[in-house]
C-alpha cells in the first residue's frame, strides 16, 4: 500500500480534528438545537464533506488554488459570511431564528457540509498533507484512498462521539439546565462570528 507512516498519519489526523474550529462547534450547535440525533447527522456531515475535500484534493484541486489564488479567497470570504450568519442565528432569541433553528436532520447534514468545504484550513490540510504521506512514484489507486478516506471518515465519527458524550457529561453536572444552554448557545453564537471574523481579515 503506498501510504507511508500510518501511524504518524492517524496521530495528525486526531490532532487536526481536536483543534478548535467550525467543526466542533457545528457538532455542538447541532446537540443544542436537535439533541443527539441531529449530533451525529452534523457529524456525518462533516465526515461527508472532508470525503469530498480528500477527492478534489486527489484530483488536483492544489494545483487549481495556486494557479488561481483568488479562487481561494473568495471561498475564505464566503465561507467567513455564513459561520458570521450561522453565529447571529445563534444570537437571536427564539422566536426570530429562522434558518437555525428547523430541526430538520437534513439541515443540520447540509450545514456542518458547508462549513467543511468553505473551511479554508480543512482545505489547505488536505492539499499539503496527503502528499506527505504518498509514496513517490506510485500511482494514487483505490485501495490507496480506502486507507486513507476510511481512517478519517472513522475518526471523525468516534470525535464527534467523544465529544457529544463529555457534552452529555457537562450537562448533568450543571443544576440550572435551562441557563446552561442559553449560555452555550450564545457562546457557540459568538464563537461562530468570531471564527467569520477572524477569516475575513487573516
């Protein structure tokens, strides 16, 4: 199998994922205003998505980015818009969320999708990193990408496992559940305008 270093290639993997980013906070969001079910759909979401950056990443989408950069930056201010739009849903009260708060699993699936492939650092991880850990000389073949994609998909999905249930943990030591998650939805609201913000202007 031309894949070099597996074990340093899953390490970098949980790391990546262990950051703090847009991802964790879709899989949180999505707990809070959908419960566990719509969790796990958020995660499978950004499984889906990290599945389709690994495919372009494959097909040449590298050599697309640095032959137009702009390209890149309009998906950086596209994609600082919509968590900057998915952090002010956050904010408003109940009664004025209307894209947010349609507890619909499909919704949550296409927003932790979007906010995967908008990502600009999933995007650049992808098209810096699986070349490292290619062999030189050996094509790129299906069994080369089952190893690969699989170990993320997998990965990602214990994660988003992990991390709904120390959530879960969280919750039951907290006596006032009710204020806990106002007060975790509005942190999650102002983490999303922060994380937009933040990549509008890097």
């Amino acid at each position: 199998m031309p894949v070099k270093d597996y074990g340093s290639f899953v390490l970098t993997i949980g790391l990546f994922l262990a950051l703090p980013g847009p991802g964790n906070l879709a899989i949180l969001s999505a707990y809070r205003l959908g419960g566990v079910r719509a969790a796990m759909v958020s995660t499978l979401g950004i499984a889906f998505g990290d599945q389709l950056l690994i495919v372009l990443a494959l097909g040449g989408l590298a050599a697309i980015l640095q032959e137009w950069p702009q390209l890149f930056r309009w998906i950086e201010y596209l994609g600082a818009v919509y968590l900057i739009y998915i952090g002010i849903g956050l904010l408003r009260p109940a009664r004025g969320r209307v894209g947010l708060a349609v507890f619909k699993m499909k919704d949550f699936f296409r927003q932790s999708l979007a906010i995967t492939l908008m990502n600009p650092k999933a995007i650049v991880f992808y098209m810096a990193f699986f070349p490292l850990f290619l062999d030189k000389g050996r094509g790129i073949d299906l069994q080369t990408w089952a190893a690969l994609a699989g170990t993320i998909a997998l990965m990602t999905f214990v994660y988003g496992l992990l991390l709904l249930l120390m959530l879960k943990l969280l919750a039951r030591t907290v006596k006032d559940t009710s204020r806990f998650k106002k007060m975790l939805t509005r942190l999650m609201g102002a983490l999303f305008i922060g994380f937009g913000i933040k990549l509008a202007f890097s």
